[in-house]
C-alpha cells in the first residue's frame, strides 16, 4: 500500500523522497526480465471474454473430473458458477494433478503448460480481484505459439498504470483498503517476496525466447538462480543510493 501511494502518473513513475524509479518497459524489463518488444497484447471485448470464461470451463469438464476433485478437496462443486474455473483448479492442473503428494489426475505435458501461463498470467502478470481464472487469462495462453510475439514489458507497464488509476479512484471515494491489481510484483520492495514470482518470470521469458521444448529444465533452473543474483544486485544498488 506504500508504494501505491507513491505511484505517480504521467509520466508513471515511483516516487520516494527524492528517489524516483521510472515505470517504463524497459524498467520492467531489468527488473522482471520480461521480453521486450512486439505486438500489443490484442483487446477483447466483454462479450469475448465472457465467452472465452465458458469455454476455458468446458475445457477444464473435459480433461478433469471437476466434482471428483472438489469432492477431494472439501470444496463445494455446486457452488461454482458453471462459467467460472477458480485459480486453484488451473493451480492443480498446472502441478500435474497431485493432492497433498500424491497424483490423483494426469495431464498432457502441453495442457499443463498452457496451464502453468494461465496462473502465470492470473496471479503474477494480470492480476485481478478475484480467485477465478478471467476470460484474457485464457485467451493468451490459449495459442502458446503467440505468447513469445507480444510485448509483455509494456503489458505490465499498462497493466499496472490501469491499477494505479483504479487505485486512485478508490481512494479518492474514501475506500479504507483499495484493491491492488494489474502488475504488482514490479512495485513491491520486499525481495523475499520476489523469490517464486522471478522464478516463474524466467522460465517465462525463456519460453518466449526459445523454440518449444528446446531448453532443458536443467539449463532454466541454472540461468534462474542467475537471473535471480543479478535482480538482488539490482535492487540493492538502488535501494542504497
């Protein structure tokens, strides 16, 4: 919430005393690892995304036993709109179906990573205020031979300036604890709290870089661990400025 508060708009920038860290793709860039450059992510309509929420669940009824799960899981099958598909049932689809260790569902190496993208995109990249996976969250995973052409440097700087306004706006109306959404993990100071999300940032970016399947886990979680020093390095240098 600090940080929010210290958001400015136009040009998007932190401000902190007399520090001030532009909000730019190419700040996004050296601080997520994002790749830059590329298309805009496309707009979809409200009509669209409604649609596209029926159909990520028809998917989800297709290759999973949805109540058998929820059964599994103390949760309320009945309860879930039939649109909607809540972030943990793409959370276990992405994880290769295991329940407190053990595999109780399989899935296709390719359905787990359009998964792995669609929680990416939900709880790290366009967040929102709700638990359910959104209609865009699918979309942009859905043709995984797409994700590498856009430019993912200027979502999160869209995606966070759309936040910072809302924020503002409910401010503004006396709202005591606003909602934080689009790209929140660029704003956040605490690096403990970057440890996962920079994980998953890098096998991201070097999905996006690389031809499909032609980087070994072995090589991902090596460059990770130096991509990781060089963000802490970052971080420290301006923070003691």
């Amino acid at each position: 919430m600090f940080l929010m508060d210290h958001i400015e708009l136009d040009p998007l920038r932190i401000v902190v005393g007399d520090k001030v860290l532009p909000i730019t793709p190419e700040a996004v860039r050296c601080v997520l690892g994002l790749p830059i450059g590329g298309d805009d992510l496309p707009l979809v309509d409200k009509k669209d995304k409604c649609k596209l929420q029926l159909e990520l669940r028809s998917l989800v009824e297709k290759i999973l036993n949805f109540k058998d799960i929820c059964a599994k899981t103390s949760r309320n099958y009945s309860s879930i709109k039939s649109s909607d598909t809540p972030r943990w049932v793409a959370e276990f689809i992405a994880s290769g179906g295991f329940l407190d260790g053990k595999q109780v569902a399989k899935f296709s190496d390719d359905t787990r990573l359009k998964f792995f993208f669609i929680c990416l995109f939900n709880g790290f990249l366009l967040t929102t205020s709700q638990a359910l996976v959104s209609g865009l969250d699918y979309f942009y995973a859905k043709d995984m031979s797409s994700i590498g052409k856009y430019d993912w440097c200027k979502a999160a700087v869209d995606a966070t300036r759309r936040s910072v306004e809302s924020w503002k706006a409910q401010c503004a109306k006396g709202v005591k604890t606003p909602l934080i959404q689009g790209c929140p993990a660029f704003v956040m100071v605490s690096i403990s709290a970057f440890d996962v999300l920079f994980s998953l940032c890098i096998i991201f970016q070097y999905y996006c870089m690389a031809s499909v399947y032609s980087c070994s886990i072995y090589n991902v979680a090596f460059h990770s661990s130096l991509f990781l020093f060089n963000i802490f390095s970052f971080v420290h240098a301006y923070a003691v400025q």
